[in-house]
C-alpha cells in the first residue's frame, strides 16, 4: 500500500480544523435523516470549539465555530442553523475599492508634508520665527537626499529646490546660507567575546 501525502489529497476548506474535522463535515452532509444530522453537527461544533480553548472568552465564538461549519460543508449542511450563520455570497463578495486622494508631488524624495511645511513658512512675517523655520525645513531637506544618496549633496541644490517650492519666495544665497553637514552613522562594533572565567 503507497503513502498518500497530504499534498495529494483534496485541499482543506480551513485547514486549521485539520483534515479529520473536514472528514466528519463531509460526512455529516451525506446522513439523510435531517435530526441525526443536526445532532452531528452539533458534536462537530463541541469538537471544534475543543481544538481552540482560547477564544472561548469572545462573546461571538459560539456564532464563529457555526461559520466555519457552513463554510466547510460549502454550504450544503442542511439544518437548522442556531446562528444566522454568513452567506456564501458574502464571502466570496470583494470588499468596496477605497478611494484614495493622490495629491501631485513635486519633488517625491522630499514628500507631501515638506510642501505644506514650505506653504506655511511663506506666510509667516519676516522675523527670527520664520528664519528659524525655514533653516529647519531646508536642513532636514538636505537630511531626507542624504538618506538616499550617500555621497552628499551640495547645498545650492537644497536651496534652489526650497526657492522653486517657494516659488521665489524664499531665496537663501548658498554663497553665504550653509546647512549642517550630515554623516552616515558608523556601523555598530562588533561585541567583543566574553572573557573566560578564572578557576
């Protein structure tokens, strides 16, 4: 006699009940007096609920071990549900496609809240606070490239992005506007191996 291997055999419905509960669903559909079936079924629910102690404190467990019984009878177990147990329309039904608001970016590299942060820095009055937010804003500009090109970037580059994102409004001379310099972080050392214990 040739080993079968699970591989072989009909896919599983919910594979997490294993292929024995599957078996007594399966047969559970095919008893033809309707009261012995519903009492099958009945112990098929205690046997499932046995397998998964843990949800036992949901309220809707009792209603959850019902679905699943419908699901792994496709649907063709017919009894007297205790449940509204869910439709097989339902289940196959995809959920509604959620609309998703894609704003232009100019620049991806630098993000949407860069822009808005930009938007805000012109409206404020020329003072020390404006100052203070946009050095701010162009320095962690100069972060976000350095993250994703190692070899640096020149300031002039930041500068002339913040001034088309101001659109003029903000113009730093890179001749004498200069933004801190960033260095990519040493990699971690190495933990040296514990020393040996005296006897």
């Amino acid at each position: 006699m040739s080993l079968q291997y699970n591989t072989q055999k009909e896919k599983l419905i919910l594979p997490e009940y294993g292929r024995n509960i599957q078996q007594m669903v399966d047969y559970c559909v095919t008893i033809p007096d309707r009261e012995e079936r519903t009492r099958c079924a009945y112990t098929i629910i205690q046997i499932m609920g046995n397998l998964f102690p843990q949800i036992r404190d949901s309220d809707d467990y009792k209603h959850k071990l019902w679905d699943h019984l419908a699901i792994m009878s496709d649907f063709k177990l017919d009894i007297d549900f205790p449940y509204e147990v869910v439709k097989k329309e339902n289940l196959e039904s995809k959920p509604q496609k959620v609309e998703y608001k894609l704003d232009h970016i100019k620049y991806r590299h630098y993000g949407k809240l860069i822009e808005m942060m930009i938007d805000e820095a012109c409206k404020y009055p020329e003072g020390d606070e404006k100052n203070a937010l946009v050095s701010l804003i162009a320095n962690h500009m100069k972060k976000l490239i350095f993250s994703i090109n190692k070899d640096g970037v020149e300031d002039e580059k930041i500068l002339k992005d913040l001034y088309h994102y101001s659109k003029g409004k903000i113009n730093l001379d890179p001749a004498t506007y200069k933004l801190r310099e960033f260095k990519e972080a040493p990699a971690p050392a190495q933990q040296a191996g514990k020393k040996k214990k005296k006897k």
